[in-house]
C-alpha cells in the first residue's frame, strides 16, 4: 500500500514538472516572438500656388516664323507626400494671353486674334469671352526613360484632354517650386483649328503649326 502511494506521488510530480516546463517554454516562446512593425501613414501636406511668382511660356509657330508669349495663373493647389506630388490642379487665365516678341499695334492685334476679339474671330483661337479659363488636373505620376512625368487633364475650350510633361519638384523650407521641361500639345485636339494644314486643304505655306510649345515654372507655399 505504501509502495503503490509513493509511485502515485512521483507519478503526480513528474506530471506537474512537466506541465511547468511546456507552459514555461512557450511562455518563453511567446515572449520573444517580434510582433510587424507598423509605419505611421504619412499625411498630404497642401501647397497653394503662388500665381505672381509662376509663369506659362508658349512658342506658336508658322513656317517662316514663329511667336512668343506668356500666360497667368488664376490660383492652384498641390497635395505631397514625401516630397513628391500626389494630387493637384492649377487655373490658367486665358484672358491673360501676352505675346512677348511684339509690340505696339502688332502685338494688340495678335493679342487680339487669338483671345477672340473681333467679329467672326472669335473661333479662331482660344475665345476667351466665352472660355476664360483653362485648367489642368494631376491624374497620377510616372517615371519613363529616368524622368518624372506628370499626368494630367487639361481642358480647354471645354474640351478636356489627357497630357503628360516631364517636370522636376524641389522643396526649400514651405516652399514648393516645379519646373517642366519644354513639352508640346496639339492645339488642334481642343479645337482651335484656325490655320491647320491637318484640317484645311490648300493652304500652301500660308498655315500654322498644330503644335505649341509649353513650359511651365510653378511656386506654391505650404497653406
């Protein structure tokens, strides 16, 4: 009797041993098990476009010559993350049209032309009595042959088309400043078609080229 009692004892003691060493041991293993390490999100800083500090410049062009000019910004907006443009959109003032390479009578009356002024003018270029406006909407941004290009709508005349421009973003401080490089649209997507040799026949070397050449300088301050 006193035999079967021990064996019982020892049985139990090994048994509670046991059962302390796994409880242990997985103590232990949960213990040292690294939980994922999560990053905080990063929040969308907005910047406001400074419209006296950007400038549109254009070059429009004829066989034997060709035209300069600039256009204003009405106002714009820019969200980043990390430094790098994410969403956004900007106005441009379209009554703002200023020819660069002209003055005098000359340059009032290019101005005037493609602003829309004059009788039976005002569908030759941008109509700007009836589309004072142009705006351009970030869609996404892509980088293609080591560059980074801006995707984007732009509409014009209510007419909204997709573009793409390489650009470079730099950040100082509050400050934002984007630089495009020389990039060119075809006018006669948005229906300005006053000149086209793509859309009339016989002009000879009288027509104007489809193409426009656009560069952007933007500067916008963190609101």
């Amino acid at each position: 009797m006193k035999i079967k009692f021990v064996s019982t004892l020892i049985v139990t003691v090994l048994l509670i041993t046991a059962y302390s060493c796994k409880g242990e041991k997985q103590n232990e293993t949960e213990a040292n098990t690294p939980e994922e390490v999560k990053e905080a999100p990063i929040e969308a800083i907005t910047y406001n476009v400074d419209v006296a500090s950007s400038s549109i410049d254009w070059v429009g062009s004829k066989p034997l010559e060709k035209h300069t000019g600039t256009l204003k910004l009405a106002s714009g907006t820019f969200e980043t993350k990390d430094g790098a443009i994410t969403s956004g959109s900007f106005t441009i003032d379209m009554t703002s049209i200023n020819v660069t390479d002209l003055e005098g009578d000359d340059k009032a009356y290019l101005e005037g032309h493609l602003k829309g002024e004059g009788e039976g003018k005002e569908d030759h270029f941008f109509n700007v009595a009836k589309f004072p406006k142009a705006v351009f909407e970030v869609t996404g941004i892509t980088e293609k042959e080591g560059k980074t290009f801006i995707d984007g709508n732009l509409t014009i005349k209510g007419t909204k088309k997709n573009i793409s421009f390489p650009a470079t973003t730099s950040v100082e401080g509050d400050v934002i400043t984007l630089n495009t490089e020389v990039f060119t649209i075809n006018r006669t997507e948005w229906g300005v078609n006053y000149g086209s040799k793509s859309v009339f026949e016989n002009l000879g070397d009288k027509f104007i080229n489809d193409d426009i050449e656009i560069k952007l300088s933007l500067k916008a301050n963190k609101a």
